[in-house]
C-alpha cells in the first residue's frame, strides 16, 4: 500500500528549484544593466561594458557583500552563463571574413598570437609569476582581451583575484594601445590598410580596435576588424590546447573536463559561414552575448576579494606591459611583411 502523499512528500515544484538561482540572478542583472548603460551615457570606446560590470561587482563585495543565498545565482553566471555565451561568440565572425586577409594576413596574425602567448608564459615564469595568472594575461594580450581572459579561465582555473588582475592589465595597454595606435602611424607612415591590419592583429579588446582602426577610416576599420575576428577564431584551438596542458599537470587528479563548449563555438561559427541570418536576428544575438559576457564579469567581481588581490604586487602588471610592446613590435614587422610581399 503507497503511504499518502502530505505536504513533506510531496515532490518539490520545479518552481523551487529554478527560485534559488534568483537572489544572485537579480543582483547580476542589475548590474550588468548599469554597466551597460553607463558605457553607452559616457560613449568610451575602450570602457567595455565587461570591466564595468566587473568594477561594480568588486563594489558590490565591498560595500554590500554577498549572502548565501545569492551564491547559486552567482555560480550559474560565472559558469552555464559564460560558457553559453562563448559558443555564441561563434556568430560574429564567418570564414569568408577570414580568408579575406589572405594566407600570409593569416600567418602573420596566427604567429604573432602564438609567439605572443608563448613569450607571456615564458617571461612569467621567470618573473616568478603564478602560472595561471601568466596565462591569463598572455590570453587576453595574445587573443581577444576579458572575452579570453574568461574563457580560457575555464580549463586553467585561476582564482577570480588571477581573473580581475588579468582582466584589469588588458584593458589598461589595450586602453594605450588605441589611444597611441592612430598617433603612431603618421611617424611609421603606415597606409590605411596597413595600419587597420596592425591594430587587429595586436590591440587587445573588440571595442578597442573598433576606435583605434577606424580614426583612420573605413579601409583601415574593416581591415582591423577582420584581423581581429580571426584572432576570436584562434581562442578555440588554444582553449583546447590549454585544456590538454592542464590535464596532464593534473593527470594524478583528472579534474580538468575537456571545453566541449569550445566546439560549440566552431559549430556556431561553420553555421554563420553557410547561412545569411537576417540582420535584425544577428544583431539581436550580439547583444545577447554581450549581455551575457557582461553577466559574468559582474559576478566575477562580486567574488573577488580585493585583498587578495593586492597581494599579487606590481610584477604582474609589467608582466602585461612588457607583453604589450612584444605584441605591438612583433605584430608591426608580420603586418609590413604581409601587406608588402
């Protein structure tokens, strides 16, 4: 005979369930709104909405500080929510936009991220670096600035004090890089083209390319802007490959799971190449990633600890710079070499 169903056996509405997530959900919210409005109101190219939102979430620690309660919600849009939106970073770039630069564009932006990643890492290590944090950096110099930081913070799980200081040194040179970007060409007498290549090969965030390439106009923007889409393209391959390093470090543990998110970014990308989305639907999916990249910064920020994060000290921040003028150096010479042989 089944025992009747009371009010404590019975099964707990799927209502419930979701009613967790919504305390840090809605802080979440709140400020990935205001961070996202605030750019827009100042209209600063190189302010991106994901360091707002980050900068607020640190806020928000400070003066507030976060309730058990809200921690499900945080964690969803730390993890689910981040990883969602980097497979639907997929939908802004297609492989003709790629093939536009040419095979020697493409080797010369490929080497310059490589050897840009590899140099980070290395002078990391000998600046007594902690590893993660050196990746860290080297992600969002050599790849797409806080868009990389976070992703590739998925396999090489750093703690979200390694993340800010990551997030925080990419926008400062990248935030340089556009400012000194336009003033450099007219001593370097770089042609428009030439130019827009080099700062999408070598500036740090989207935004920040968007205002250093087109100051010189629209040949140089969209030049920049293909350069720097296929630099997204390149964040897939070096996930998975960090994903193969940190599993072999960890063997003994086998905690590290393997990206799959990271083939939905390819897939979403291979279906961007095949089929023209109306550009209402494509722009709206922009936004929405962007929503969601913005999501995750601010509940990165509501969990980092500032005192840790002094704790790291100024080296890390030379480590960014010196890894800066490696990138813009390096980036120069392939840039001249591609345009000109």
């Amino acid at each position: 005979m089944q025992p009747p169903i009371t009010a404590t056996s019975r099964p707990r509405h799927s209502g419930h369930h979701l009613g967790r997530f919504l305390p840090g959900l809605g802080v979440v919210a709140v400020i990935t709104v205001l961070a996202t409005l605030l750019q827009r109101v100042l209209g600063i190219a190189a302010l991106s909405p994901l360091v707002v939102a980050l900068l607020l979430g640190i806020g928000w620690r400070v003066f507030v500080g976060n309730s058990d309660a809200m921690q499900p919600g945080i964690r969803l849009a730390m993890k689910p929510l981040l990883r969602l939106a980097i497979v639907f970073l997929g939908l802004q770039v297609t492989l003709n936009e790629v093939a536009g630069l040419g095979w020697r564009g493409l080797l010369a932006v490929a080497t310059t991220l490589i050897a840009t990643f590899a140099f980070t890492c290395l002078l990391g290590r000998i600046l007594g670096i902690d590893r993660r944090l050196a990746q860290l950096i080297a992600a969002g110099t050599s790849v797409c600035g806080a868009s990389a930081v976070l992703a590739c913070n998925t396999v090489t799980r750093g703690s979200d004090e390694d993340v800010a200081y990551a997030i925080a040194c990419v926008t400062l040179f990248g935030t340089l890089a556009m400012l000194l970007g336009p003033m450099a060409t007219g001593l370097l007498e770089l042609a428009p083209r030439t130019y827009g290549i080099w700062a999408g090969t070598t500036i740090h965030e989207v935004a920040q390319v968007v205002g250093a390439a087109f100051a010189l106009g629209d040949e140089a923007g969209h030049a920049g802007m293909i350069a720097k889409l296929t630099r997204v393209v390149l964040l897939a391959p070096l996930i998975l490959s960090l994903g193969v390093l940190q599993r072999r470090e960890d063997n003994s543990q086998g905690q590290v799971p393997v990206p799959w998110f990271v083939f939905g970014f390819i897939g979403m990308m291979m279906f961007n190449s095949l089929i023209d989305l109306p550009p209402a639907l494509h722009a709206a999916m922009k936004t929405m990633t962007a929503l969601m990249l913005t999501a995750a910064l601010a509940a990165m920020g509501m969990e980092t600890d500032l005192r840790k994060l002094r704790l790291k000290g100024l080296r890390p921040l030379l480590l960014g710079a010196l890894a800066w003028i490696f990138i813009a150096a390096l980036g120069l010479a392939l840039t001249i070499w591609t345009v000109t042989g």
